[in-house]
C-alpha cells in the first residue's frame, strides 16, 4: 500500500521548474531517470527515492486528473473539501507506507514536502492546496498537515502489524 499525496496548483507555474523542486525535496540527483509525454512528467520508479513523483501539467486541467466540479462561482479561489479544484498542476508524491526516514514515516515525509514545496509555490504567489488522502479531505495551504503525520503512523503500524504479517504467512503458506 502507498500513501499518495496531491498537491493542487491553481495558478500558472513551469511544470519543469515544479518537476526540479520537487525531486529535490525528495532526494534526487541528475542521474535519476524521468519521461514527459507531454501532459505528465514523472520519475520512473524502483529508483531509491522517497516518493514517486509524478505532475500533471495543462491550463487549466479539466477533466481526466483534475476535473472543474460545479460550485459557487464567488468561491474562484477557494479549495473544496469534497472535489479537486481547476488547476494548471497536479503534482503527485506515492511512497510506501513501510517509509521510513529521518523524520519519521510515510506521512511525516509528506507533510515536510507539502509544506517546504508550499513556501516554494508562496514565493511565486501561486494558490495551491493538498490532499490528505487518509482522510479525502482537500486543504487550503498549510491547514492538516498534523494530521497527515498523525495518519501516516496509523498506516505504517498497520503495514508493519497486519499487512505484512499476512502477506509473509501468503508466501511461506505458497511455498511448503
């Protein structure tokens, strides 16, 4: 299972520039391999890096990724609890919730990247908003973050203490 955290950017910004950014904050070097196809640019994965990161690019992405849902035309420039928003970028962090780092697990490390890529979006005057996907809940800025850290831990003592239990008894039931 993976924790897999969505950032929303609701103004223009260089998908490239974005791309750099973001490997950085997850430790990439140049020697990491990436493709583009024109509408995502992603590492590829089974590199040794923190998260799988992907970004979807356009302007502003409707539909397919990050669909435009009906709301409250005076609400332009909100983020809504139950429905991604418009936006030009939809930037996707997936790490495994066994992570483990410096920091902490899976949902540490996504709320350290949230918030250090969110000061990088802010220095640009870009509105943005995350997805906390233990909970579905769409935040504005930095708003939930705790949480994330708080869910990360739930997941990563149920991978340790259920899921990985039960897929080692999988495989040594599979090879008697």
């Amino acid at each position: 299972m993976t924790l897999d955290t969505r950032i929303y950017v609701q103004d223009a910004v260089d998908h490239k520039a974005a791309f750099l950014r973001c490997n950085q904050l997850i430790g990439a070097h140049e020697g990491v391999r990436s493709s583009d196809d024109g509408h995502c640019i992603s590492n590829r994965p089974g590199q040794g890096l923190d998260a799988w990161l992907m970004i979807y690019y356009g302007s502003p992405l409707r539909g397919g990724s990050c669909p435009r849902m009906p709301h409250d035309p005076d609400d332009d420039d909100e983020c809504w609890d139950s429905h991604k928003p418009a936006c030009f970028l939809e930037i996707s962090f997936d790490t495994a919730y066994g992570y483990r780092g410096p920091d902490g697990g899976c949902g540490d490390l996504h709320a350290r990247i949230v918030a250090e890529l969110g000061q990088w979006l802010d220095e640009r005057g870009a509105r943005w908003c995350w997805k906390n996907e233990f909970t579905g809940e769409v935040h504005e800025r930095y708003a939930g973050l705790t949480e994330l850290g708080g869910g990360g831990a739930e997941a990563s003592r149920w991978f340790r203490e259920i899921a990985r239990p039960a897929i080692m008894a999988q495989i040594a039931g599979g090879a008697t």
